[in-house]
C-alpha cells in the first residue's frame, strides 16, 4: 500500500517517490481549465508581438504622410 506524506508525496511500499498528489491534482485542473502558466505566456507574448507590429505599421504609414 502507497504512503501519504502530509505534504502530498506518495511513496511507494519500497520508500520510492512515485508523485506528489497536489501537484498531479493542480496540473489537471489547469489542464482541464485551460488555466496553465504554459497558456498564460503565450497570450503575452503572442499579443506583444501583434501590438509591437501593428505599432511598426503605424509608424510607416504616419512617416509616409
């Protein structure tokens, strides 16, 4: 039988670390949720990048007026 640490480690009956439970149960609601910080990133970066080139835009065609 797997022991629970208080800290939500599981180990295993040979003393290994097989995973900790709040970990495992976070990644799967972000995943369900589509709330991870992998998501989070790229709406930043995706969203600065098509700020930064519509910015780019805008300035060449104010230089050309």
């Amino acid at each position: 039988m797997d022991r629970r640490e208080p800290n939500g480690d599981i180990y295993a009956p040979d003393g290994k670390k097989k995973y900790n439970d709040k970990e495992l149960a976070a990644r799967i609601a972000g995943d369900l949720t589509g709330n991870t910080t992998r998501a989070r990133w790229s709406y930043w970066i995706v969203g600065s990048l098509t700020a930064f080139t519509l910015l780019l835009v805008g300035f060449k065609y104010w230089r050309r007026a």
